[in-house]
C-alpha cells in the first residue's frame, strides 16, 4: 500500500445542507485502484466524491445556500 494525497468533498450528518471538503493522505493499495480512507475521518460524514490530489473547488451545487 502506498499513501495518496486525495481531496473528499463530503457533507456533516450535523449539517447536511452545507458540503464541505478535506485533503487528507489515505491508503491506496495500486494507482487507480480504490482509496481506503481513515475510519476516524469517515466519521460523521457521508462522502460524496474522492479526488486525487489537492483539489481546489471554486464552486458547487447549493453553495448560494450558504450566503
């Protein structure tokens, strides 16, 4: 296994409305294949994407909500 950089956009079991984004390092046993990330970080939270790398979001879907 080998450590990845990857970007999760995920939203808060407490605050469901508003999504939110992490880049953490996780476990990926080949490139390409699929990313294991800490239990401790999936906590709480229902994931919605992996990306690789730093990913910066510039915008999304409901973000006006937040204004």
């Amino acid at each position: 296994m080998q450590l990845s950089q990857v970007t999760v956009l995920y939203y808060d079991y407490d605050q469901p409305l508003f999504m939110r984004q992490a880049t953490i390092e996780a476990n990926q046993e080949d490139k390409g294949s699929r990313v294991h990330l800490p239990g401790e970080f999936e906590q709480g939270k229902v994931i919605i994407a992996v990306i690789q790398g730093d990913a910066k979001i510039l915008s999304h879907a409901g973000e006006r909500v937040q204004h």
